[in-house]
C-alpha cells in the first residue's frame, strides 16, 4: 500500500500477490489514475524512473495559505479546472502496470549523470545472506556528483567490501555499485525506529580522515 498526506490513499497490493510482486505496492485503487512522468514531463515506459502523478476525487485542493507549495505540487490537468497531484515520489512499473517505490526526490543519488534509488541497492544487499540491516546514501564527490555509501550491520558472517560489491554488480548496472562499504556494529535510529540517515552520513562524514 501507498499513499501521501495530499491524497490519503494511492495504491494497494493485494495480499494474494505479494509473492508475486515483491517489492510492489500495487496498482491505483478504484476511482484513482495515477502515470509516471520524466523531470522533463514526458511519459515513461515499464522500468524507466518517473514521478507518479496522482489524479482523482481525493487529490488535496492545497496548502492552506501556501500558494507558491500549492504550484508546485498540483500541475494543470487535461479537464478544466483540474488539478494534478505530483508525488516528488519517484517510482517504476513493471509490464502489468504494478508500480514500485523507488524514493523520495530528496532521497534520490544522482551520480555520474544517473539517478539511483537507493531502496534498489539495499534490497540487492538485503538478500545477501547474514545481512541485518543496510542504509544506502549518498556522500557529495568532486568528479560523480555523488559516492554511493553503502552501510550495513550484519550477524558476524564472513564477508568484506568486495564480497558485497560483487553481489551488488551481479545485480546492478555498474553505475549502482557502491564505492564504499562501511561495516557498523548498529545503526543510529529516528524515533519512530526508523534508520537515521542523516545522523549516520554526519557520524561518519565527520570521522573521515
């Protein structure tokens, strides 16, 4: 299941899928369109990157008292009048239409010309046996734009940077592959219990040499 504050509900999986589609968070729920679109606004096709664009009833009429939040968010839509959700969520389908979750825009590693989600990354890693947890960043570099920092904690089976670069490019485009793999004993954490990660690129930024 997917959904925002502007909209409420988006999508949702049916439980008899979920081995099916793992990873998916379904299709629109009834009443509600949704499309992908480019950074530019053209369509994209099954297993491209775009941000999910929502239409329906349910869609926010705005920010109270913020008209310039409000523009950017809702995009003219084709009927008069109507107003068009933009998530800032990036996402994929597959060729069923199943839509998948790829990152917040601000989440989003644009390295070597390329944008990288980093739940792709971690989801390679997490099947990596003796893995724990993993949180994916990325750290700012003169020459890509951004490293890809892959940190991980996992239950003391023998594994190394390569061991886990290797894993990653049997799976991955090259551009995907994580510079750099920083073993932790545990993971700083929100308190809703979620990975902090801007609290783990700070702890480590600042005790690199």
């Amino acid at each position: 299941m997917y959904g925002l504050t502007e909209c409420k509900r988006v999508c949702y999986l049916e439980p008899e899928l979920i081995d099916a589609k793992p990873g998916s968070v379904g299709k629109a729920i009834p009443g509600t369109e949704v499309f992908l679109l480019s950074e530019e606004g053209q369509p994209v096709g099954p297993h491209q990157k775009g941000l999910l664009h929502i239409r329906g009833p349910h869609v926010m009429l705005g920010y109270w008292n913020q008209e310039a939040l409000s523009r950017e968010m809702l995009k003219p839509g084709s009927l008069p009048g109507e107003k068009v959700l933009c998530s800032n969520d990036w996402f994929k389908t597959d060729e069923e239409g199943f839509l998948y979750f790829l990152g917040r825009n601000d989440d989003i590693i644009k390295t070597r010309g390329e944008k990288v989600s980093p739940i792709e990354i971690e989801n390679v890693i997490y099947t990596i046996n003796g893995i724990k947890e993993v949180a994916v960043l990325g750290v700012p570099d003169a020459l890509m734009g951004a490293s890809i920092w892959a940190f991980v904690t996992h239950n003391g089976l023998p594994m190394d940077e390569k061991f886990i670069q290797r894993a990653c490019a049997a799976r991955l485009e090259a551009f995907m592959v994580p510079q750099k793999v920083i073993f932790v004993d545990e993971m700083p954490k929100s308190t809703n219990g979620k990975i902090d990660k801007k609290a783990l690129k700070k702890l480590h930024l600042t005790n690199e040499p």
